[in-house]
C-alpha cells in the first residue's frame, strides 16, 4: 500500500534519499496528512519532494510502499 507523510529533519530526508536510491526498507516517523499526527511508518521510499511553505524550516512529503514480503 502506498502512504504519503510529511517529514522536516534533514537527516530523516537523507534516510529517505537513501531508501529511494537503494530500495532498502527503513521506518521513519512521519506526520500523518489526515490527522497530523506523528506515527511509525515501515517500507521503500517511492518518493521525497519538498513542500513549500511559510514557515522557515524545510519540509517534505514522502511516499512509501508498505506492502513488503517479509
């Protein structure tokens, strides 16, 4: 199943980067889009683009496959 979250540590979108890149599995904490949240997600990245905002941090949405053979 693909999900989609919201990230904004530097080091979290490099973790991110990496798993696009190699296809290696990670589990990330992640904002929720639907309840805001912060919660565990498990999978590959499909996906890390940065969201503009207002706000002076960075941001990115994430898209990860959940679905794994394990």
């Amino acid at each position: 199943m693909k999900l989609t979250f919201y990230i904004d540590a530097n080091h979290d979108a490099e973790r991110c980067g990496e798993s696009l890149q190699s296809g290696a599995p990670i589990r990330i904490d992640g904002e929720d889009p639907l309840t805001g949240r912060i919660k565990p997600y498990r999978g590959i990245v499909l996906a890390v683009e940065t969201v503009i905002t207002e706000a002076p941090r960075e941001r990115w949405r994430v898209a990860i496959e959940t679905a794994l053979p394990y």
